[in-house]
C-alpha cells in the first residue's frame, strides 16, 4: 500500500479505536450511588404533587427524625401505577409505593405485592399480648377504610389519606332561588325538585346559564350512582351490573337530566366548564348549584372561591332504608415484591398508619393525623386527637366523620378488574348521558362485556394456581425476612368480599417452625429463613 | 420553480403569509400562555395578553386577582389578594370593587422561564422547601444533560453504524444481500407495540433499565429507514471511483473510509439531524426505560408539571416546552438546506 | 464460490455485522418474542402461560376491538389523504423562489417538533365547543348559514375530523420529504413545458406529479405505518385512555396500551400488536400494488 494511505488507515484505526473507547465507556457508566451511611435508605415512590405532596413530604420528614435506622427517600411521580408495574415487572421497584385502591387488588391478584400479616402478627398488642391480628390491627381504621386493606384473607397495604363524599351544596344559590339555605335535599325527589328551582335561563335565547344539578358534574362517582339507588355491581362473584332493576332506575334517572334540558342545550353549557383546579369550575363559578365532591373540595374552594358559603350533607336518600349514603375512597400504601427493604418499608406504613392521639397543638400532630391535617382531609382513625378535632382546616370535617361511619358507606368493589369495570361504566355513563345508547341497551352491553372480562380474568388466576401446583414451588417460597413461614400463594378465588360491607375474614395462620408439611404434592420444612 | 409575473408573486405571498399564520397561532398561543400568570392560562372565554389587576384592599395597594363577577351587584367584581399564602392555613384577603377601580395593565411574566426550568419534573425550587435526598439535585442541567447525551452518542452511533451497513447493501455484492435488503425494509413496517414489551425484556435482562443505555445503544446497530437513504445515496457514487481505489490495492475499509464517506456528507446530515430531532423528543422510550428522576430526558421531564387537584400548570409547561424546542428549530433553521439537499440527493426512487 | 465472491461475502458480512446484531436482538427477537405472548396468557408481572389461540379467539368476539380498528381506519382516511394533500401543496409552495424562504419553511416545519404533551392539550383548548379560538372563528361564518358549529371534542361525530385537522397541523417532516423530492425535477422539464405552453396546473400534472411519484409513494407508506400507529395524541387528550366521548377516538393504539397496562393483559394486546402487523403489510401491498403504474424511477 502506498505509504500515505497506510498512514491515513492507521490514522483511521486510531479513530475507531476512539470510538470504540466512547461506546465502551458509555456501557459502564456507573449509576448513582445511594447514601452512604449506615442507615437503610428506602424508595417511596408517590403520585401527588403541589400541597398534598408537601404534607407527606413533611410527614416523611417526621418519620426520618423520630428514629435514626431508617430514611425514606420520597419520590413524587405522575403515573406511579404504572411505573410501580414496570419496575415491579422489572424487578427493581421502589420499597413502599403510593398506590390507588384498584390497583392494589390487581397487583395482588397477580403476585406483585408482598402481604403484611406477617409484619402485623409480629407487632405486639394493644394490650401488650404478643402477636397481634390483623383484625386487631384494622380496629384503628374506621370499618370501610379497614375493609379496603384486606383482600382476598389478606392485608395487603396501609393506608395514606382517605377521602369521602358529600353532597356540597351553594348557599347563596339556595337564598337567590328562594329555598332554606340551611336546608339541603334528603331524598331524591327533593334533589330533582330543588335542581329544578335552581335552574334558569336566559329569557332572550332559552338557553340554559344555571343548573341546579347534573349527574355528569362531576362524573367522578358516576360508578357509584348504581349503588346509590340500591344496585349492585357485584354480588359474590356474579357481575351485577346489568341484570339488577335498580341499575336500570339509576341509569334512567341520568337519561332524565339530558332530555329534561335538552342535549345540544347540556352539551353547549358543559363545554363552558372549566377545569377543576381554577375558578371556573362549575361549582365555584356558580354554573351549577349542588354537587357530590370529595372532602378535598374545601382545599379548592378556599384557593379559588375564598368565602364561598356553602353546606355539606350526605348524599340524598335515592333508595327506602339506604340513608346516610356516601362513597368512601383512599389511597394505600403498599409493599411491592421484590423490594430490597420490607422490613424497613413497614416501619414506615406502621408510622404513616397511626397518629399521636393526644395532640393538642399543631406541633404535636404526627403520622396520620399530620398528613390529613395538612392535605385537608378526614382521619381514617377512629380516634381523633383533640388538636385535629378542633382545629382541623375544613369547617365541616365533622360531617365527614360521621360520614365515615354511616353504615351505608360504600367503597368500589375488591375485584382485580376494577379499572376496566370503571372505564366500561364511565363509557356507560357517557353513552347514556348522550342519548347515544338506551339505558337498556348500555346495561346489557356493559355486562356483557364486563362479564366475559371476569370469566376471563378468574380462568386466568386458576389457570396460574394449577401451573404453580406442577412446578417447584420456588417462586411461592420466597419469603422476606420475617419470622414464621407463610405461602405467598393465591387464596381461594371464592373468598371475595361482597362490597360495602366490612367483613374481614382471615384464615392464614404462620405455619409452626420445623415441622414437615404437605403442600400440594410438595413436602417442605417450614422454617425461618 | 419562480413565479414571472407580479400577480404570480402576489398569490404566493399570500397564500405563504395565510399558511404560515394558521401554522403559527397555535404556536403563538403557546408563547402567550407561557408568559401568563397560573390563574389566566385556562380563562374562559381565553384571552391573548397576560394582565396584571391592582387595587386597593383595606388602604393597601396590592396585585389582586379578578375573580368572577360579584353576583347581586352588576359592574363589581370579587378580587383576591395576590400571591396567594402557601400553607392552608391563611387566609387570603379579598374584597368586592367596582370594576372602575381595577387598574389593568399588561405585564408578560418572564420569570415564569425561571419558575418553569428550576422546577421541571416535578423539582422544588429550593431544598429549603423539602427536598430530600437525590430528588434535590435533579435540575433542569440535568435533564439537558442526560438529553444531550442520548442524542450525540445517538448519532453518533447512527452514522456510524448505518453508514457501514448501507455500504455494505450498496457497494458489495455479496450472496444474499438482496434478500436481506428486502428483509430490512420489511421491520419498517413492525409497528412499535409489538417490539415494546420483548424489546423492554431483552433490557432488563442486559440489566440495563433505569439507565439512558436502551435509548442511544440501539443506534450502533442500524435502523432500516436510515440503512434505506445511505444506501440509496451510495449507489449515486459511481462505481468507477471505487473500482479505481481497488486497483490501486486500497481495501474495502480504505474505499469506505477514504473515498464513499468523504462524498457522503449530504445524507450524513441527514441521518445526524433526523436522528437527532427525533430522539430529542421521543418520549415512549424514556417513559419505558427510566424509572430514576436523575436520568429522565427533557421529554420525559415535560409531563411532570402537575399541580394540585391532578391539574397541570401551563404556563409552567408552555415555558419549558418552548425552551426544549428552541434549540432545534434554531437548528433546523441552520440546517435546513442541508437538509433537504441531503434528502434529495439520495434519490429517494426505490 | 469464486475467490472474488467469497472475497465479496466475507466483506459483505464483516460491514452489515452490525445490523446483524441490530436486526436479530432489536427486531427479531422481539417480533418472534411478542408472536409467543400472544398465545399466552401474560400478565407482565408474571411468567407468561400458553393458551393457544384464546387471545385471537376473543379478538374476533370483542367488541371494542373492532370499534378500535374501526376508529382506526376512519382516522386514517380522514388524515392520510389530508395530510398528503397539504404536504404536498405546501412543498409546492415552498419550492419557489421568493425571498425569506428559509423562515417560511421553519415556520411550516415548526408544528411538528413540538412535543406532543403541549400540542395535544393546546389543540384541545383551540378546538373547546364554547370558547375555543376555532368555533369563535367559524360561528359568524357559520351564522350566515344559520348554522352552529360543532363541539368537537365533546361530540361523539365530530371527534374524529378533529383529530384529523390536528395531525395536519405537524405535516413538518412528509413536507420537508416532498420538498427534496421536487428539488429533483429537473428545471429543463418544466422550461419544455412552459414552451410547449402549459399553464402552471399542467406543469404540475404533466411534470411534477410523475417526476416525484417515488417520493409521493415514499410519503404514504410511511403515512400508513404511522397514522395506524397515532397514540400519544390521543392518549394526552382523552387522559384515561378511553377514547371518550363514548369511544369515539379509542384508536387501536389506545387501546392496545390500556389493555396491556392497564387491563394488565399483554398476551390479548400482543395479539392486537399482530394484528396491526399484518394489517400494515396489507394495506402496503395493497398501496404498492395499487401505484405500480404510475411510479416514474427516474434515472
């Protein structure tokens, strides 16, 4: 070869042999270090943002300072669920993990949790006995709350901030409209007929500037209407949706709205809405007079509509015998498999899970009652510390305690295929409210639909259960550092808890050390790992 | 093509000035909304200029915000005290005025840049507020970095793989390499669902998830559409050059290296700007691979400007997208001739 | 095999190595892969589990899934033709001489490097049924008719061409396409055809057309891989990836992506993700057969 091209092609080698160097270096990057003392740091990944995210983060902050082995790093993320699922499904996931309560159910359903009774069994009593139950454990939480935990026979997650629901309703509206501002509607007859008072338009273009009520506004509970007139969405484990008469009542009743005030006219006057979190919110701007909110709403009407007088009651009787209805609802927290911190995951859920009871001043608040305090929400304790009693920011907490222990308080129902049951009743819903479907015919579509998807999803778990009966059962042994032996195995699939109604049965007891047992075809020791 | 006449010109320009307002209002808005205050963004009915109300409350003058119209007094409207009090606690001050007595003026916030960039992807503004841990040292910086990262060694990797193969399917005649040309022009048509979840194994098995290597490691290993315009460039390049190259005992690495390349560098722009204005944006790859705020991407960044309620904060989210988006415009601006020569000239006739 | 073809080969194989590497881990792999989780039952978070054709099987009974591929392809042929046609025309446009060229082309391809987070909502708010900067343009228009124009995105009919008139909007890089493929048209053609006495129309039919058909053929290949493939948009607008109102705008990416994370089922979506496969070699077969005549490969 010429000399000059030996020299540029060895120049050229040179130059790959940088490049090569590059893309070396750039494999084996490192990856940021975690802390570098001795204490166990664990992830906490969460999906609030702005003030609520600040109250946690100060309550982690109290957590981090009341003891000195453990640090939780917080982490607010848009979409935890499903970056939980990916990490989870990637086997690096976070140690504690904000989720919504239907995810709970669907992670556990498919073995991506790690279930907290053995952490429980280990706490002492509150009589200072050995091991508590878990039925002793969920005795703080008000019954409904307590009853979203559990799944399946088993706790599966504490509790972050709860919510509940009320009817809010616009005093001054009530005044201009010539009805008792201190007198908000008890049943459903009397909602339709104040709604009607409360609505008004415009005497040139009879087009509608106020409503009293509409269904759609908001259409964050629409779920829930079937309940509310006496429904069921599932009975056992038999979808429900389509086949109970008081479905259909309800879905009626959402039709009646539309055709009451006209399609065009509804859909042109809610497209005026504005967003939720600013002052033209249909509540706060005053386009609509009465609606079901969220004990949260206090938050948002003291940011945007300050001064605003207004009530807050349960919702109205829509079914004989069914008073004091409310839809209750809360975030958990619960333990993914696979995270590297278990033990130090449930320090912190047992912190989050209790409250300094005997608080008189805000300083003293702590765990539970600090972050609801500073979110603005409702205890889900049954006891509640004088300071948070007294001094809590929402005029009308008390309300909302009663709320919580109406026996009519219902939460959504513990099904692993909750989030498509809700999309497919929220597409119902929509369909209905636009007189685009029959309420008959949007019933029978949805459960249709709803029960293929369950059928489908119960073959699926008893499809995993047989397969893991013919393979080692390594998976199902992998236990966390915990005492006593327990099998993270699936329960029964027709141990489901009807909704609605607490009912905590718990059948797991920790196998006795050392023994030989029997499982599935499989002999194992049961011992302490 | 060049219109002779006047009126020929006229039209053009009319119809170019009518396109490019149509093309630019949304933009525009986005600039505006970028420079209002959080309670402006979302007005119904919308307006254009950001504003800012004073008046008078309790003797003091101060900035308020105009509410909504007081209900029983028509011309009066309800104002708030503003900035509004950080902690549930307070309780703002508020009053009923007469519209008169509300000074307007146009005042466009810039520090909303600011606020944006030092609290992108969910960041707080200082530690002081609560930043705990790595969370704390995540900024904007950050962000950009691990962005500017995928992007160079992106393409980086793209030409320099895509350049190799393509001379490989262009210059070479090897057994089988047409069959393998048509194969390659086939996984173009593989929808990105049915790559996602094996694709996200085959990472996680590398153990690579949570680092930015799924996002730029792939671009050494070519890409069909880029392998498509190298080597329908190449085969302008006539072969004579190479063949001289061959006798004058040059090796198959020196006619690439020496000759192909150096000839190459319209459709080398090209890979280099279509890799790098695609993967500045792209966002599917990110919200799969990263799962630690200190290696998302600006892309990924962006969805992160969530406020209470589950709302978003536009102005925060208008400002930090104009600022992601200036840098390529400016360089699609530069390099747009390039650009389009380098298209042309790979002759994109199959 | 002569010295000189296995020469050939070995060099052949030696630069094309690493596409090898490419093609068979990032692309093989995973199509022959996500082929195996569409027979089975897999949940992410667990091993997947054989269960033969049940996916497919209930594919064919699902209603929702032909709604999507319906929504799909509606979509598709509102905003393919669409998209082609104003590509095309604003290549035209930009082709000619005049002064200031380079801004008018940024602002034209400025639309398309926006991210798609901002553009979707911005586009929900222009296209708002009240208030919405577009429906305040077109209600005095539409006045004179007597006409109200429609809610857009709040009505279940009218979803759909919405989503279309903003997929028009980021046309930037089909645009950018078409223009280096009208740089090719050599300028003696049309100077021919100016003598023969075309007026500009037939300058573009006679000469234009057929000169940049590969480049025409190009642009709407990929406009079928992509528009079949339209997620993100929807996904940002429609928040809970319902497709609402009333599924109007579910498209099969929509609804692919909820039933594989949301529904956690990613054997069924993987299925869903062979289906589309398979409908997007047709439909490119079907366009190559279809443009066979009329594809002029220049020299």
């Amino acid at each position: 070869m010429p000399v000059g091209i030996r020299k540029i092609v060895s120049a050229n080698r040179r130059i790959c042999c940088v490049l090569a160097l590059i893309l070396v270096s750039g494999l084996l990057v490192p990856t940021l270090l975690s802390g570098a003392d001795d204490k166990v740091h664990i992830t906490y990944w969460e999906k609030w943002s702005g003030f609520e995210a600040d109250a946690m983060r100060r309550t982690v902050e109290q957590f981090n300072r009341s003891q000195n082995k453990v640090v939780v790093e917080f982490l607010s993320l848009s979409s935890v669920d499903r970056k939980a699922l990916i990490a989870t499904a990637g086997g690096d996931p976070p140690d504690v993990v904000g989720l919504w309560a239907y995810n709970v159910y669907s992670f556990a359903d498919r073995d991506a949790l790690q279930p907290l009774d053995d952490f429980i069994r280990a706490e002492p009593t509150p009589s200072g006995g050995q091991a508590s139950t878990p039925e002793q454990w969920l005795a703080r939480y008000e019954p409904v709350y307590a009853d979203m935990c559990t799944y399946r026979g088993r706790v599966w997650a504490g509790l972050s901030t709860p919510s509940m629901t009320a009817l809010h309703w616009n005093k001054a509206m009530f005044r201009a409209a010539g009805l008792d501002p201190e007198r908000p509607p008890r049943t459903l007859a009397e909602l339709d007929a104040f709604a009607e008072k409360l609505t008004k338009r415009d005497p040139k273009t009879g087009e509608v500037v106020q409503l009293g009520f509409l269904p759609q506004e908001p259409n964050w509970f629409a779920w829930a209407y079937p309940l509310w007139f006496g429904g069921q969405l599932l009975d056992g484990d038999k979808i429900t949706i389509g086949t109970d008469p008081h479905n259909l009542q309800c879905y009626q009743w959402v039709e009646s709205y539309t055709r009451k005030y006209g399609l065009d006219q509804v859909r042109a006057f809610s497209s005026g809405f504005g967003n939720f979190a600013s002052p033209q919110n249909a509540f706060l701007s005053g386009k609509v007079a009465m609606e079901f909110q969220g004990v949260y709403m206090n938050n948002f009407i003291r940011q945007f509509r300050p001064g605003m007088e207004y009530g807050v009651t349960a919702w109205p009787t829509a079914a004989p015998g069914l008073d004091d209805f409310t839809v209750a609802d809360t975030d958990l927290l619960a333990i993914p498999r696979g995270a590297k911190h278990p033990r130090e995951a449930w320090e912190f859920i047992k912190f989050i899970s209790s409250a300094n009871l005997n608080a008189q001043r805000e300083d003293e608040l702590s765990g539970m009652e600090l972050v609801c305090y500073l979110q603005g929400k409702n205890s889900p304790l049954r006891q509640w510390s004088p300071f948070f009693e007294q001094h809590h920011p929402h005029p009308y907490i008390g309300v909302f305690r009663q709320l919580a222990r109406s026996p009519h308080a219902v939460h959504l129902p513990k099904m692993g295929i909750w989030q498509e049951y809700r999309r497919e009743t929220d597409t119902m819903f929509d369909a209905v409210r636009l007189l685009a479907e029959s309420p008959e015919q949007a019933l029978a579509f949805c459960q249709r639909r709803i029960s293929e998807s369950w059928s489908w999803h119960r073959k699926s778990l008893e499809r995993r259960s047989s397969d893991i009966a013919n393979r080692p059962l390594t998976r199902a042994l992998q236990t966390t550092a915990v005492p006593g032996l327990s099998l993270m195995g699936r329960g029964n699939p027709d141990e489901l808890t009807p909704n609605g109604k607490p009912n905590v049965p718990l059948t797991n007891a920790p196998l006795p050390l050392g023994e030989r047992v029997r499982v599935r075809g499989h002999e194992i020791i049961a011992k302490s790992p | 093509m060049s219109p002779k006449s006047k009126l020929a010109r006229l039209i053009v320009y009319a119809l170019l000035f009518g396109g490019a307002a149509i093309f630019l209002f949304p933009f525009l808005w986005l600039v505006a909304t970028s420079l209002k205050p959080a309670e402006q963004t979302m007005s119904l009915p919308p307006t254009w200029l950001p504003r800012a109300y004073y008046a008078t409350i309790d003797g003091k003058r101060m900035e308020v915000t105009r509410d909504y119209p007081a209900p029983d007094r028509p011309g009066y409207w309800h104002i708030t005290e503003k900035p509004a009090p950080k902690t549930l606690a307070g309780k703002p001050t508020s009053a009923i005025v007469s519209a008169a007595e509300i000074e307007t003026k146009i005042q466009p916030r810039w520090d909303n840049y600011h606020t944006a960039l030092a609290t992108m992807g969910g960041r707080r503004p200082t530690s002081a507020e609560g930043a705990v841990g790595v969370d704390a040292q995540v900024t904007f910086f950050t962000f950009l970095r691990n962005t500017l990262l995928v992007c160079v060694l992106g393409v980086i990797g793209a030409v320099f793989s895509n350049a190799l193969i393509a001379y490989s399917f262009a210059k070479i005649r090897w057994r089988g390499r047409d069959t393998m040309f048509v194969l390659t022009l086939a996984t173009m048509m593989v929808p990105f669902p049915v790559l996602m979840v094996p694709l996200y194994g085959v990472f996680k098995w590398l153990g690579w998830i949570g680092s930015l290597r799924p996002l730029w490691v792939p671009a050494f290993f070519g890409s069909a559409f880029n392998i498509f315009l190298m080597r329908q460039f190449f085969r302008t390049i006539p072969e004579e050059l190479s063949e001289a190259a061959r006798i004058d005992g040059c090796s198959e690495w020196g006619i690439f290296w020496r000759i192909i390349l150096p000839l190459s560098k319209p459709v080398i722009a090209v890979v280099a700007l279509f890799h790098f204005l695609w993967a500045w944006n792209d966002f599917l790859g990110p919200l799969l691979y990263l799962t630690r705020r200190h290696t998302f991407t600006l892309a990924l960044a962006l969805q992160d400007y969530q406020s209470q309620g589950g709302g978003v904060q536009w102005h925060y989210l208008m400002a930090a997208t104009v600022v992601v988006i200036i840098p390529i415009v400016v360089l699609f601006f530069l390099t747009q001739k390039t650009f389009i020569k380098g298209i042309a000239t790979t002759g994109i006739k199959g | 095999m002569t010295s000189r073809e296995k020469h050939n080969l070995r060099h052949g194989l030696a630069f094309c190595s690493l596409w090898f590497v490419g093609f068979g881990v990032f692309t093989i792999y995973p199509v022959l892969a996500s082929l195996y989780y569409s027979f089975c039952d897999y949940s992410v978070l667990q091993q997947p589990l054989w269960i033969g054709i049940d996916n497919y099987r209930r594919m064919s009974t699902d209603v929702v899934f032909w709604i999507s591929l319906k929504n799909t392809l509606v979509f598709a042929a509102l905003s393919l033709p669409a998209g082609m046609i104003v590509s095309l025309s604003l290549a035209l446009l930009l082709n000619t001489e005049v002064r200031g060229m380079p801004i008018f082309r940024t602002i034209f391809y400025l639309p398309s490097v926006v991210p798609i987070v901002a553009s979707a909502l911005l586009w929900l708010w222009i296209f708002n049924g009240q208030f919405g900067i577009l429906n305040w343009a077109l209600r005095p228009i539409l006045g004179l008719f007597g006409a109200t124009p429609p809610t857009w995105f709040a009505d279940p009919a009218w979803a759909k061409p919405a989503l279309a008139l903003m997929s028009v909007w980021g046309i930037g890089n089909s645009m950018v396409i078409y223009l280096s493929g009208l740089q090719n048209v050599p300028q003696e053609l049309y100077e021919a055809a100016e003598i023969d006495g075309a007026n500009w129309w037939r300058r573009i039919w006679h000469v234009t057309l057929p000169l940049t058909s590969p480049v025409i053929y190009f642009n709407l290949i990929m406009g079928i891989i992509g528009t079949l493939q339209t997620f993100t948009t929807v996904f940002v607008m429609t928040g809970n990836a319902d497709g609402n109102p009333a599924r109007s705008t579910l498209l099969y990416a929509l609804y692919l992506f909820s039933t594989a994370f949301y529904d956690l089922r990613m054997g069924y979506a993987s299925a869903m993700a062979w289906i589309l496969f398979v409908l997007i070699v047709a439909l490119t077969l079907l366009a190559t057969k279809l443009m066979e005549k009329r594809i002029h490969y220049g020299g």
